[in-house]
C-alpha cells in the first residue's frame, strides 16, 4: 500500500487530535493550529486526489487491518477526494474571512473553545466523506450536530440561544430517524458495511423479500437526513442560526454542514440501497415534491426579509429545494446536477455572508435594507463580491450558478416522466425570477446614491488594505465563483466518473 493511501485516515485523526489541542491553547494560537490543521488536510486531500485520477479506481483502506465485521473501513474514490479538498479550501476562506468578527465578537476565554469546534466539524465532514461504515457514519452525524450548535450559540445571546435549541431540537428527531433506519437495515441485512448492505440489499430486492421494511429504511433515512440539511418545511432553526451568527460560523454552516449531510444521503442512494433500488422506493419523488415547494417558499420568504443576512439564509433554504429536486428526478443527470450545486452554492453562500458582513461594517454594522444604501460605494470589494454572488444566485452565465440551473434544466427535459419534466422546468423558471427579485434588489440598493438622511448615520469607507484577510476571502471567492462557471466540463466529468465509482 502506497503512503498516501493512508491520508484519509491520518486526516480524520489530524482534525479529530487538535480540538483537544486547542483545548489547552491561548485564543491566537488555538487560530493559527487551526488555520495550519485545515491547509496541511487540504494539501493532503489534494495528494488523495491525484492519486485516485492517477490510478483510476477506488481503494478500500481497513483500520487496524480487520476484515467485517470487526473492523472499519474508509472508501476512497474520486468524488471523495474532490469533496474532501473542496470542503478544506471553503472552510479556510471561511474561517480567513471572519477573524476580525471572531476577535471583535467572542470572549477570550472562548477564542479556543471556537477553534475546537471548528476542528470538530472538519474531522465529522471528512468522516462523512469517506467512511464505509453506516454506523460511523450516525456517530460522526452526531458529533456533526453538536459542532454545528456550538458554533452557533457561541455568542450566547437571545437570538443564538434561541437558534440552537430550535435546531438542537429539529437535529435530534433527524437523527433518531436515521439511527431508525440503519438499525432496520441492520435487522433486514446483517450488516453495517455500505458495500455489504448493498449486496444483502440487492439479493432481497431480487426475491421480493421484505419489501416494505426495507421501503421504510430507505425513507426513515432520507428524510432524517432531509430534515437535518434544513429541507423545507423543516427549516425553522436557519435563518437565526445564520442571521446571527459570527460570520465564519454562517459561512460554514450554509455552505458545508448541511451539504455534509446530503453527501451522505447519496452515499445512501447508491453505495447502500442502490440508485434504481431507491428510486423504486418512490422515496425520491417525496424529496422531489417537497424540493420544489422549498425553491418556490424559500424564495418567497426571502423576499420578504429586510435583513440582508436573513434574506441570504432563506435563500439557502431554496438552494437546497434544488439539491434535493435533483436527486428526485431518478437520474444520474440529476444526481449529477445536485453534486454540481452542493459545490457551487457553497462558494457561492459563504462568498456572500463574507461580503455581507463587509457592507454592515461599512453601514455602522448594520443589516436593515434601508442602512445598506451606498454601501457598494463605501466598501468598494465587498460590494463587487455581493454582486458577483447575487449574479450566480441568480443563474447569470460565467458564473457558478448558471452551470448548476443548466444541469438541473438539461437533467429535467432528460426525464422521460412529464410529471416530473414540466414540474422542473416551471419551478426553475419561477424560482430564477424569484432570485432576481430579491438579489438585484439588494445590488441594486447597494449602489443607490446615499440620501441625506443615511449620512447621519455611523457610516465609513472601508478600503482593501484595512482588512487583507476578508479582502484576500473574497477576492479567492471571486474567482473561485468564475473558475466554476467558466471550467466546469472538467469538473462535471469528475462528478459524474466519482458517481461511477460509488456503485
């Protein structure tokens, strides 16, 4: 076995050994081991990856050298190592972004307590990534929850409290539904190993055997996974989990956590239950329906908003109605879609909860609608980065946005079902217009002239050089957003070979 077969692990472990590290640090350091911890991981996943595309094939690594059912395994393949890298370069943007924030907003004695969470994230979402194992798989679930609701309430304030109990709460019933469901899979098959449930899974579909519990797995699964990914209509915990929030904390959370689940969920589809197995279910076309009423009510709701941060929260809850849209379709074109988004809506939300949080510095740090006006001239980057992530939001070509909605077009008129084509096709367009409304809007506030009475407020220009770390952020989101909607055939071609190797 090749060193760098081992990376994986050593990177789970890596992120796993420095919460308790920080534990005993100083704010600043406990910053930097994590800021370290993240780039020497992402420089490892790289490793991964141009191993896998060298070698053209996944590889199975067992820890402790123990076959099933006594011992653990990691599956690597490329799609893996494509979201393990991926994953590494938006957290560290994110957590770059947000050191003003964190500094200015959190007390020193939980500066550390901050960084251990974090650690605690990446280890879970790498353990999501490649674990082969559904059991270790809810346990690092679990773990992904607590992080998340730490970096939550961190501020402790009403708002943040209030935040994390309601998604304590909608976390725990998602949990208990896919710990339900693995352990009726358990029962049915024998197994906790993704690849020899599918074996068992295929020989009692073949025979006809238990269809309705394993009906039940399947659905108990995705939909505790669902309702942790913040699928409408079980949505109520985000927008002040992210309204109120420190901005590295909303960046992570809308970009990554959520999307660590819904990895896992395709992980489920095709390594676990098998994809034509699970469409058989008829689970998909539930997480088809409720897709696309999430991309039309979270849009609406985001409309509504007069808070720019809560206004960019709701949004997500649309982003992930077509996520989960896709997967409803029953196609590979469809998978390969959401993939797709899972990567451009996380550039896209952290670049602007990054960009967000420079306008209301510039806006005597504030979020109502009415105060932003100018602040596109006020801070001259952080406008231009909101721009550039309301145009991909929107579906404007260049950028990311218009890669996924052309995939998710491309799989609907794909589908042979009209049920299910017209439905996409008209909730593409409805949700399209939606986002302009809401982000041309914004962008169009940003830079309306500030009337007399915005200049009494506690209004400042901010230049680049005031802040390099947010500025350095947004400039690698930028172009980021660009790279992934002007290169993508490549990257598409990644997803769909990763797909392949999955099954």
């Amino acid at each position: 076995m090749a060193f760098v077969q081992n990376l994986p692990f050593i990177s789970i472990i890596l992120s796993l050994f420095s919460g308790p590290l920080s534990s005993i640090l100083d704010g600043k350091k406990a910053k930097w081991l994590n800021v370290a911890v993240i780039t020497v991981i992402g420089a490892m996943s790289a490793a991964v990856l141009g191993f896998v595309l060298e070698t053209g094939e996944a590889y199975v690594y067992s820890m402790g050298h123990f076959p099933a059912p006594w011992g653990n395994e990691i599956r690597v393949g490329i799609l893996e190592a494509a979201m393990a890298l991926f994953f590494c370069v938006i957290m560290l943007l994110c957590m770059l972004g947000g050191i003003r924030e964190r500094e200015e907003e959190l007390e020193d004695t939980k500066q550390n307590l901050y960084y251990i969470m974090v650690d605690l994230l990446l280890c879970s979402l790498l353990a999501l990534i490649y674990t082969n194992d559904l059991f270790t798989a809810y346990v690092f679930v679990e773990i992904n929850t607590i992080s998340a609701c730490g970096l939550i309430m961190i501020r402790q304030n009403g708002r943040t409290l209030e935040a994390a109990t309601r998604y304590m709460i909608m976390s725990l019933l998602g949990s208990g539904l896919l710990l339900l469901g693995i352990c009726f899979l358990y029962d049915l098959t024998g197994h906790l190993l993704m690849s020899n449930i599918q074996d068992q899974v295929a020989v009692l579909h073949e025979n006809g055997s238990y269809h309705i519990p394993l009906q039940v797995a399947v659905g108990l699964m995705s939909v505790g996974l669902a309702i942790k990914s913040a699928l409408f209509p079980f949505h109520a915990w985000l927008p002040d989990a992210y309204g109120y929030s420190p901005v590295s904390s909303a960046s992570i959370l809308s970009s990554l956590v959520s999307k660590g689940y819904i990895f896992l969920l395709v992980k489920i589809f095709y390594r676990v239950i098998g994809f034509e197995i699970a469409g058989d279910s008829r689970v998909i076309n539930v997480l088809f329906v409720f897709g696309i009423v999430g991309m039309i009510m979270g849009s609406v709701s985001a409309i509504k908003e007069n808070n720019i941060r809560r206004m960019i929260a709701f949004s997500s809850v649309a982003q992930i109605g077509y996520i989960y849209m896709g997967f409803g379709l029953g196609t590979t074109e469809g998978v390969v879609a959401s993939v797709y988004h899972i990567i451009s809506h996380a550039a896209t939300k952290a670049l602007l909860f990054v960009a967000a949080s420079g306008i209301t510095d510039a806006s005597g740090d504030s979020t109502d609608f009415f105060d932003l006006t100018g602040a596109g001239y006020r801070n001259k980057l952080a406008g231009a980065a909101f721009t550039v992530g309301s145009l991909s939001m929107v579906g404007i070509p260049v950028f990311a946005g218009f890669i996924s909605k052309l995939l998710f077009a491309q799989a609907g008129v794909g589908v042979e079902s009209m049920a299910k084509m017209m439905p996409t096709l008209i909730a593409l367009a409805i949700s399209t217009v939606l986002n302009a409304v809401y982000f041309m809007k914004t962008v169009i506030r940003l830079y309306t002239p500030e009337r007399k009475l915005a200049k009494k407020k506690n209004f400042r220009n901010i230049k680049m050089a005031e802040e390099p770390a947010k500025s350095f952020t947004l400039v690698c989101f930028i172009i980021l957003n660009l790279i992934l909607g002007l290169c993508s055939e490549p990257i598409v071609t990644l997803i769909g070979n990763g797909l392949k190797m999955f099954a």
